[in-house]
C-alpha cells in the first residue's frame, strides 16, 4: 500500500528504462504524472493510466517525488533547470530521484541548481536492462541526502528490486560506473565464449543451456546470451549508442584518476566497431555478430563444417 504521501510519483523522461519504471509504479498503486517530449512515450503513459502533463515545472507541481530517468546531460540541464523545468516550480522540498547514467559534474550542477530552490536531488543509477526494468529487476545505486533517501524509499522499492545507500551524493554513479565497466566486459567475454563453441561446431542452444548453469556463467551470460544465441538484435533493450554513451563516461572517469583498464578497453572495441557497421540501434548483445566476423564465422555453417570433418576423419 501507498502513503498519502507519496501516492503520487512523477517521472520525467518515459523512455524504455522510465516507462518501465511507471508501470511497474502504477502496479503497486501510485498515481504517475509524467512527461516525454515524444509523442509515443505519452501515449504509453496515458495507455497504463497515468497523467501526462506537459513540462518537468508541471510534474513538479503535483509531486513531491520525482524520477528522472533521461537521455543526455542537456536533457538533465534543460528538465531541471530550463524554463519550465523542476527548479521554476512553487513546491519545495520535492525529492529528485535521478535515475541516469550520465558524467557526474552534470549531476553535480544539477543538484546545485535545485538546491537553490530549496529541492533535493538524489543520485541513483540503476543497475539493468531495458527488459530487467519491466520484471522490476532493478538495483538502485542510491546516494546523497539519507533522509531523503528514505522516505523515497516506498517509490524505489515499487519499480526496483533491491535499494542499495552507497553514501554521499555521487556515490551512485560511481558505482554505476564500476558496475557499467563490468557489463561491457563480461557481454563480450560471453559473447566470445559461445563464438569459439560455434566455431568448433557445438550449436547454439547446446552452448547456452550447458554454460548458463556452469560456474562460468554470468548476469550478462544470462541476460544476453539468449539474444546471441537467436541472433536476435533488433528488439532492444539497451543499445549499442547508448552504451558507447556510457564507454566515453566511463572512460572519462577512470582517465581523470589515471587508473588503468586494460580489459574495458578491449572490450570496448567490440561495440564501436558494430556502431561502424552501421547497426547502432541494435541491442548491445550484437557484439556477437562482430566476434562471428572476426571468427570469419557464417551461422549455421560451423556444424555443418564439423559433421564433415569427422565424416571425412572416420
């Protein structure tokens, strides 16, 4: 059951991550008011019953709690602190929950500015794909204010799986950057397993049946492999450009401490060169297709190759 309180939630920002989040909301009884520029992530609002109204001041203005799951930075910029944005709204002490990945001295300037008028934004990444955020399979990296941290914590727990308090303001992000470094890894390491296993002539289903349930399985294994296997990629969940979004993030991020990452540099080669073949929109598990191409491997004939070289052995 919902509080009076926060019976009504707002989100800004209605993409596959935000429209997810107001579903699963919505399941758990709150009120949604939202707002997306495109038309299409309106009309799913309004199709699941919530309130679409027409700028982030607005949103505001019927909710004290408020989850911004964007873009970009200029969306962030603009959505908080653009002419009708969060900070030119009447109420005070509205909670932000930002959601994004994006650089921290954006969300930094951000809280700033909504500070100012005497609002509070919390920053808390969230840890999933698009298709995790729909079965509410979410962890929320949550840090900043504690106290505003939990009395939002009745809206996290209605869209996510687990609430996880990193400590102060930024903390969230950084983690989602450490987690983010491990997503990209382990989506190529999988990605190259299963391309290996088919270039030596196991099928498909067999590789991921098997490997799913091994010790060297993976979330990503798991999540993803099945795409890799289908050579399904056009339904996505998370993108190959919104990932190479996240690669300059964090890239950016371990550069400013001069950390070395050999193994997300490598790995970050996966997804640009599928960006450059032009199938930027794909789900990032089309990383298999570039391991296949670098394997010189067409599917569907390393089976056939392999029937035929034991044929030819016996």
């Amino acid at each position: 059951m919902t509080t009076a309180e926060n019976a009504n939630v707002g989100i800004v920002g209605a993409g596959v991550m935000g429209f997810a989040m107001a579903n699963n909301l919505r399941a758990a009884g709150f009120q949604v008011f939202g707002y997306d520029p495109a038309k299409a992530a309106k009309d799913r609002l309004h199709d699941i019953g919530g309130i679409v109204v027409g700028s982030p001041r607005e949103v505001a203005e019927r909710c004290r709690t408020i989850l911004f799951s964007l873009p970009s930075a200029e969306a962030l910029v603009d959505s908080v602190g653009g002419e009708t944005g969060v900070a030119s709204a009447l109420a005070r002490e509205t909670v932000v929950i930002e959601c994004s990945t994006l650089p921290l001295d954006v969300k930094r300037s951000a809280f700033d500015v909504l500070a100012a008028s005497d609002k509070i934004m919390l920053d808390c990444p969230l840890s999933g794909t698009g298709a995790q955020a729909a079965q509410k399979d979410l962890v929320v990296f949550g840090s900043g204010d504690a106290g505003a941290f939990d009395r939002s914590l009745p809206v996290m727990a209605g869209m996510s799986r687990v609430q996880r308090y990193v400590g102060v303001f930024g903390n969230g992000s950084i983690m989602k950057y450490i987690a983010n470094l491990l997503v990209t890894i382990h989506n190529v390491a999988a990605a190259e397993a299963l391309v290996l296993g088919m270039k030596a002539g196991l099928p498909p289903a067999m590789l991921y049946d098997t490997l799913a349930d091994s010790a060297g399985t993976s979330r990503m294994f798991q999540v993803r492999g099945p795409l890799m296997r289908d050579a399904q990629y056009d339904a996505a969940t998370a993108t190959i450009r919104t990932h190479l979004k996240d690669l300059e993030i964090i890239n950016g991020f371990a550069s400013g401490l001069q950390c070395p990452t050999p193994l997300f540099a490598a790995a970050a080669q996966a997804y640009y060169a599928r960006a450059a073949q032009g199938f930027e929109m794909q789900d990032t598990a089309s990383v298999c297709a570039v391991m296949e191409g670098m394997a010189g491997l067409v599917r569907g004939d390393a089976v056939d190759n392999r029937r035929h070289h034991q044929a030819v052995v016996t």
